[in-house]
C-alpha cells in the first residue's frame, strides 16, 4: 500500500495566531505531500514498499539510500509534528512527561530554554527533538531529515526547524516560532502518549 498523506487532527486555522492557515496549506499540503508522493514513486515495485514507514526509513538510512530516506524520514517526521500540536497547547506539560522533564532538566523553564537552545542552534534546516535514549530523556537536534530514529531513540515530540515551518508567520525570527510552539503549540497529552508507548 502506497503511503499516504495524514489528515490534520485541527482544522487549519486552528492553530493562529501561532501557525497559521497559510502556512499549514503550504507546510501540510504541499511539502508534506511532496514528500508522501516522492517517496512512494521512489519505492515502487522495491521490497521497500511492503515495509511499515519506520522500516523503510531505518533500511534506507542502512543502504545510504539518500532520496529516499530523505523522503521517508520526512513523511515520517512530519507525521509526528502534526499530532504533537494542538490549538490551546503549550504551557506548562501534564502529567507523567512534567515529571519526567523535571527530573531530567531541573524545571520546566530550564527544559524550554535547553529545546529552544537546540531548535535555534540547529544550523539550517532540521529538527529540534525530545527523545528517550537508553530510558534518559534528552533534548537532541539533527539536520534536514534525519531523526530519532536512526540513533536507536525514541522520539517524543520533534519540532521543525526548516524555514518553511515558519517563514510565512515570522520570517527569519526562528526563536519567536519556537518560542511560540513551546508557549502555545505543544500537544502535551501526545506527547504523554508517546512516553507510555515507550515504556
Ligand atoms: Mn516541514
């Protein structure tokens, strides 16, 4: 079965002013579905289209197949971005990761400065991350595609750091978007999800 593109769990306006409809038009249905549409032309007809998604990203990491785990990991990481941001979101975590980040990073504050830190500090287009590794919780960041997953991690929440995330809302002010993710975007109730599913 070909991939295929995610609906957004919100409506696309849903989440102004801190993303907007223009920018999720652009973000979710061009680039995301460039990335759906490329790789399934990509793996057409390869034993890489029978696999799941984290599969295919991992074996084309392993092959150093580069188009197409560009494409992959993209589609991947994305699928991700979607769930962990809903209207309303943001602020202070809930729940099991609030502790977890706690305990990890000495505070709340402390842990949004570090994952700013990581997000702005990434040069040029990639992924600010929140990751299990080994059972520690860490903030890691990578660049264009690549993710979590071939580093054997388990990601939490990723945050796009590519200019086409924010561009349309806050030009070059990369620390405004994530400033505003982290304050108004973050899906904590996901990302508890993704705890549990790793423990
Ligand atoms: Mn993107």
């Amino acid at each position: 079965m070909p991939f295929e593109l995610p609906s957004l769990p919100y409506d696309r306006s849903a989440l102004e002013p801190h993303m907007s409809a223009q920018t999720l038009d652009f973000h979710h249905g061009k680039h995301h579905q460039t990335y759906v549409n490329t790789i399934n032309k990509l793996i057409e007809g390869t034993p890489m289209a029978d696999m799941p998604l984290e599969e295919v990203v991992k074996a084309a990491w392993t092959d150093k197949n580069t188009a197409a785990f560009n494409n992959a990991a993209q589609v991947w990481n994305h699928n991700l971005f979607w769930v962990v941001m809903k209207p309303g979101g943001g602020g202070e975590p809930t729940g099991e990761i609030k502790d977890r980040i706690t305990s990890a990073f000495g505070s709340v504050d402390d842990f949004k400065e570090q994952f700013k830190a990581a997000g702005v500090g990434q040069f040029g287009s990639g992924w600010a991350w929140l990751v299990l590794d080994n059972g520690d919780l860490k903030i890691t960041k990578t660049p264009n595609g690549e993710n979590p997953l071939i580093s054997g991690q388990t990601a939490l929440m990723g945050c796009d750091v590519w200019e086409h995330s924010y561009y349309l809302d806050y030009q070059n002010r990369r620390p405004d978007y994530l400033s505003a993710w982290l304050d108004n975007l973050v899906n904590w109730d996901a990302v508890n999800e993704n705890l549990a599913k790793a423990s």
